[in-house]
C-alpha cells in the first residue's frame, strides 16, 4: 500500500484539518460540545437566520461526500465518522445544533444501519433541546434490494441530488415540511447502480477487506464494498453503461419522453477520462430510449476510498425540481453558477 | 455470598476493558471475514478510553456501566457505538441507588439492557447479531432463578447460553448489519458483534463471581 499518510489513525482528524484550510470562504469546523472534539463541518456563514438547517453526515472515506456538499444552498453542516462508520449521536446532534437557525432542521442521509441508529438517537437529544428535526433516508441503490423492499436499499450517489433539491428548496424559503418532501421526492425520483473493478483499502488496515480478480468485475457492488448482485468478466465501457442503463431505468420506470438528471461518479481510482467513456455510452443508450437529459454530472462525486469502478445516477425532474436543480451552489466537492 | 456490592464496581469494569483489549486481534479477523474488520479497533479504542478516564479511581457497578456507555455512544458511532451505549445505559439506570446486586436485580437490568436494544434495532434471534448471545444469556439467568439456583450457579449458566449463542450464529445467515449483505454467504462464519457480546458477558460474570467467592473467603486478620 503506497499512500499519503502520517498515522492512519489520525487520517479523519487530518483531512478535515486540511480540508477547513483550504476552503475557508465555503465552510469552517464548530465544536458545539467537549465530548465530540472532531466537531462538525458547517456551512462559513451558517445556517440564514429565518431557513430551514439541513444537514446530513456519514462515514469518511467517500470524498466530497458528506462535506464536499457543505455550502451555500446545499448544505449547512455535516457529521463526520471515521472510515465507513458512522458518526456518533452526538455527532450528529452537533450538526443539527450547528445548522439551526430556529426554523428546524432536515437530516438527509442514506440508508445504513450505524447512521440509522445515531441520527435516531439524536433526533430525540436535539427534541430536549427544542431543535425540531425530520429527516428522509436516500435509498437509491437498485441493486441493493428488490424494488418491493425498497426501505432496505442503500444510498449511494443519489443522496447528493436529495441534498442538491432539499438544500435548495430551504434557501429559497421553504418550511421544514417543505423541504422534507422535495427531499423525499428528490429520493423517490432517482435509481442508481454502481459497478467495481477493484476493491479498496481502509488505511488502517493496509490491504483490502473483499476481493474482485483480475479481469472481473462486481455489478451492483456497494459504497463499502458490499457485494453486488453479480461478479462477470470485465467488459467494455459500452457492454458496462448498458448493464447500468438496464438495471436502473427499468426499475423507476424511465420512460421515452421522460426528462432527467444523470449523474456518472467514479469511485475514486478511475480516471476521469474513463467516466466521460462512461457517460459518453450512457447518453447513446438514453437517446435510443428518447429519455431526455436536461442536465448531467461527471466527477468524483460519491466514493469509495481508492476503489475503480463508477455509479450511474438516473433522477427525473419535472417542472417543480428542475428549479431547484438549477439553483447555483458554491461547495468545496459542487460548484454551480 | 448471594450479591455483589454495587460500589464495587472498579474490577467488574475493568475486566470487561481488558477481555475486550485481550481480544482486539481476535475480534477484527471475524469482523474481517464478512465484515469490514474494524469491530476490534473500534471496540478496543471505546473501551480504552473509558479505562484511560477512569484511572486509579473507584466506581459503582452503576456508575462504571454509564461513563463506558457513554463513552461508546459519544465517541464510537458505527453501529456498535449506538447498541452497546445503549444496553450498558439500560443496564446502569436500573442499577441506579441499589446497594447490592443479586440474581433479580442483574435479570432486571440485563433485561433492561435487551429491552433497549429492541427498541432500536429490528433484529430478533436468529438474525445472526448479538442478539444471539444476549438473548439466551438472559434466558439462562430466568431459568436458574426460576430452578432456585445460587447466582454464582446462575451466572455460570449465563456464560455457557452466551457461548452456546454465539457459536450458532455461525450456522446462521445473516439478516442485519453489514454481513446481511452478504446474506446466505455469511453461512459458516462467526458474527463479531455475538463474539464481543459474548466476551464482556462472560468477563462482567467471571468478576462477580470471583467477587463473590473472595467475600466467602474468611478474613484471615480474623482468625
């Protein structure tokens, strides 16, 4: 394993260090209460007194996720875990305390077990508190489960179009129940699919905890590493963005006509390039299928330490979410004008 | 002797910090299997912040069992973080102002414990999670009591159901937490969090076992 490191252990506290330096015109660290000493990322100017705060959180090791999406009309706060673990309630408490601007708070998140419980937990710390807080779970992952069991999906790269949609709607105003459902709606809306072509690494290990072989690679595979619903030789990005195309546009349904958000993100160990190989094959395979993108999005956005492979996200927007969509946002991992 | 003091609390606690630190390996190669092998460092770190805190001081079972799940709560998250936190936070409020533990006050708060725990995660024996150590655990100490046995006797029992359950969540496949994924392929494999689980209970009753045998023992200054 060759990195950039000083102590594994210490990766987190680091990064986030390193992180608040660089970007101190979008975000600045706050620590609300002695116990959590990791403090919380928030938002530079905080939560707009008289919006809603929204705030969400999860394990490290997913750059830009979560702080990435810290910033004007995203955002306001961000809970930080150690790597692929969840942060703790009071993590998550001091998120909400530091996005509160007495309008209440939305904790969008995705669908894990660890984040399930804490948010949870806080949730009721932050009602003793009289922080009124609602939340919507981003279960995006096709793959993950059945779609008659869609509660127990995972989220994936879809959570960032939740963000996007309910960041948008409290900057414009919105009131908690407001921004909840654009959220929720933002959710209900969007399907994705990842697929690996090699595992990754926690630092603090130093080799890889599942394997994919050489000339294979695992459809369906999650966030963590969580296996995919099949392992097949490798393919070619075309044969790969229809594997992709056909999971998750059936499964919403997409229809011809339809207008969508797509959203390709790496891993973390592709190259750009090879995402715009990616997207290039996705457009084809839409158009065929007269679905209509109305805007789209390559990067890094959601991923998983120093794995290869990508995700598709699939969002159909209407008249309602297109403005949300659009409006600009200034974060350290998204930035539009 | 039928009880332990609560005040007594500094050697029960301090077994459970090392059998956890004793198994820190042991613990993340489990996890490692169908997991992502990060239960024994997280655990460990938890657990030795809480013994770091304590120091050369003296606590209550009841006050040991709050600063430790409180500690794993504030300082842990994951998963582990929430669910120990709590059933250690169940299980100090019901030992609260009590001055001694016996049989029926330790049924009451392992119950309590479980009763917690429920109420935060959805899963139920035979899902191939702790609870497959904690819930015969408890099964065992209602047993004995309702068989009028001693606690000494009873706790004994206790560390062979935990035992018992832990080793058949390797049979299983699981259900909840991240090796549910996996689902029928965790099949053959231990799950880490019934290991851990079974490691505190059986270091928590051994200690007051061992509690209860020395108190028997006749101060030699006296004879």
């Amino acid at each position: 394993m060759q990195r950039i490191l000083n102590n594994p252990d210490h990766i987190v506290d680091e990064m986030l260090e390193g992180f608040a330096k660089c970007h101190p015109d979008i975000v600045k660290r706050v620590f609300p209460s002695e116990d959590n000493a990791r403090g919380v990322v928030a938002a530079r100017e905080g939560c707009v007194p008289g919006t809603v705060g929204v705030v969400t959180g999860g394990g490290s090791g997913h750059k830009p996720a979560f702080i990435g999406y810290v910033g004007k009309n995203m955002c306001d706060a961000a809970a930080v875990g150690e790597i692929c673990s969840s942060p703790t309630a009071l993590a998550f408490l001091d998120a909400f305390r530091a996005a509160n601007g007495g309008q209440g708070v939305a904790c969008l998140y995705g669908n894990y077990s660890g984040d399930n419980m804490n948010v949870k937990m806080a949730v009721k710390m932050a009602k003793k508190e009289g922080i009124a807080v609602k939340t919507v779970i981003a279960n995006d992952d096709v793959a993950s489960a059945p779609k008659d069991q869609r509660e127990k999906r995972r989220g994936v790269a879809g959570e960032i179009l939740m963000w996007k949609c309910g960041g948008a709607k409290a900057a414009l105003g919105g009131t908690l129940d407001e921004v909840i459902a654009a959220a929720q709606k933002a959710v209900d809306l969007t399907r994705s699919v990842g697929i690996g072509l090699t595992p990754c690494t926690l630092p603090a290990v130093g080799h890889p905890n599942f394997e994919i072989k050489d000339g294979t690679m695992e459809v369906g595979i999650g966030h963590h590493g969580e296996p995919g619903i099949e392992v097949c030789p490798l393919e070619t990005a075309g044969q790969m963005a229809k594997r992709m195309v056909d999971i998750v546009v059936p499964d919403y349904p997409f229809r011809a006509g339809d207008e969508t958000v797509v959203l390709v993100s790496g891993l973390g160990a592709t190259p750009l390039m090879e995402l715009y190989v990616l997207f290039n094959e996705i457009e084809k395979l839409l158009k065929e299928r007269n679905i209509r993108i109305y805007k789209s999005y390559v990067g890094n956005l959601f991923t998983s330490l120093d794995m290869m492979g990508a995700t598709l996200t699939i969002m159909k927007v209407d008249e309602e979410m297109k403005p949300l969509i659009d409006l600009p946002v200034n974060c350290a991992g998204w930035k539009q004008f | 002797m039928e009880y332990v003091l609560n005040k007594n609390g500094r050697g029960i606690l301090l077994s459970m910090v090392r059998a956890i630190q004793e198994n820190k390996a042991y613990l993340g190669e489990i996890d490692g299997l169908i997991g992502d092998g990060d239960h024994g460092m997280n655990m460990n770190k938890g657990f030795s912040v809480y013994a770091e805190t304590l120091g050369e001081n003296e606590t209550s079972v009841s006050d040991g069992l709050y600063d430790l799940g409180t500690n794993l709560l504030n300082k842990i998250g994951g998963s582990m973080g929430p669910i120990y936190g709590t059933i250690l936070l169940h299980m100090s409020e019901q030992a609260e102002d009590v001055e001694r533990i016996d049989l029926p006050q330790f049924i009451k708060m392992l119950e309590s414990g479980m009763e917690g725990l429920y109420e935060i995660v959805d899963a139920r024996p035979g899902d191939k999670t702790l609870v497959d150590t904690l819930y015969p655990a408890l099964a065992a100490l209602k047993a004995a009591e309702g068989a009028g046995k001693s606690f000494t006797v009873a706790l004994e029992d206790m560390k062979t159901a935990a035992e018992t359950g832990k080793e058949s969540t390797r049979n299983l496949a699981a259900k909840y937490g991240r090796s549910a994924r996996l689902g029928e392929r965790s099949r053959g494999f231990l799950d880490a969090g019934a290991v851990s689980c079974c490691i505190i209970l059986k270091a928590m009753a051994s200690s007051m076992q061992k509690q209860m045998e020395d108190e028997d023992v006749p101060d030699s200054d006296w004879l």
